[in-house]
C-alpha cells in the first residue's frame, strides 16, 4: 500500500514507496515529454507494469527503473497520445489514441510491436477523441468519447474498431470528455461526463 504513483503535468510520472514522504519522477529518462494530462496506466494483472503515452507508448516491468518503446510502427510522427487503455480481462489489448486516430494492439505491443490503426469510421473530422474505455469482460468491446459541441458523443464498436457504431442518442450536444463502465452492474451500464 506505500507504493503509489501520481502525474504531474507533461508526463511526469512519480512513484513513491513511503506513502508520498518522497518520492522520485520515473519517466524523466523519456524522449520528448506528454500531453498535458498524461495517459499512464498500470497493467490489471502485473503491478510491477505501467504503460505511458508520450508520441509513442512506453512500457515498464519494473515501476519505472527502465522503460521500452512498445509502439514504433503505424503512428503518426509529431502527435501526442492523449488517451489510452488496457482490457482488464487480456492485459495484452492495448489502446492508444490522439485526437484523430485510435490505435489497438493484441500482443501487448511486442515483440513486434504491432499496432493498428482502427479509427474507420470515427467522425474525428467533427469531433476529437477523448477517452476510450474498454468492456470489463471483452478486449473487443470498446466506447470511445468525443468532444465537440454536436451529436457524436459516444461511439461503440464490438469488433475491435473494425466499425464503430454512434450510441449517443440522450447526450447533449456537448463535448463528452469521458465515458466508463460500471462494472458492478450485471448488464452494460455507462457513464458520461460532460463539458
């Protein structure tokens, strides 16, 4: 329980391990810096393992002490990641995205590094991605929001991005920041918060 992370702005990832009486920046040996809130995550099957996204996805083994590149294949130069997600269900599903472009890994970013590129459909001319949130129980079940002031809210695929379907019928026409599931609930319950 000492051993806890934090963010700062740009990427800067901490970690304690004497419940914040110090605490040392694990990602100051990264290339470039992150977005302004940071995507960080920590894999649900290893907690020694955490994944950043900087322009690429970095992941660590060991808390932070060192750090791999997991994503140099099919993105974008000069972009910043500003959200990612992992499936609680196989850790080796993987979703990064900017703004405009959603990617998926299903080997856990290596040894190939292979990621995909499945924003198909997506309206990112109309509309920026803003969070992804991956079903509790299916690595191919995946929502995604987006912030704009119109009607493309919500998008679901249930293939892993091979289409994605508008599911945002109810919303306001506001920029939606965040979508989650409630994993408590037998059936498929989620939440929307808004600008």
């Amino acid at each position: 329980n000492s051993t806890q992370y934090g963010a700062l702005y740009y990427g800067q990832i901490r970690r304690t391990t004497n419940s914040w009486n110090t605490s040392t920046t694990i990602t100051s040996s990264l290339p470039g810096q992150g977005y302004w809130c940071t995507p960080y995550l920590m894999d649900p099957s290893s907690n020694q393992t955490l994944y950043v996204g900087y322009s690429d996805v970095w992941k660590t083994t060991n808390q932070g002490n060192s750090w791999s590149q997991i994503s140099n294949q099919g993105f974008p130069s000069n972009t910043t990641l500003r959200s990612m997600a992992i499936s609680t269900s196989n850790p080796q599903y993987i979703y990064a995205a900017t703004l405009s472009n959603i990617y998926r890994t299903t080997n856990g970013g290596g040894p190939t590094q292979q990621w995909t590129d499945i924003t198909s459909n997506l309206p990112v001319t109309l509309a920026n991605i803003t969070y992804i949130c991956v079903k509790d129980d299916d690595p191919n079940h995946v929502w995604v929001s987006m912030g704009e002031y119109n009607a493309h809210g919500i998008y679901e695929t249930t293939n892993g991005g091979t289409s994605w379907t508008n599911i945002s019928q109810g919303l306001p026409s506001l920029p939606v920041m965040c979508v989650i599931q409630n994993t408590d609930y037998t059936g498929v319950e989620l939440y929307a918060g808004t600008d």
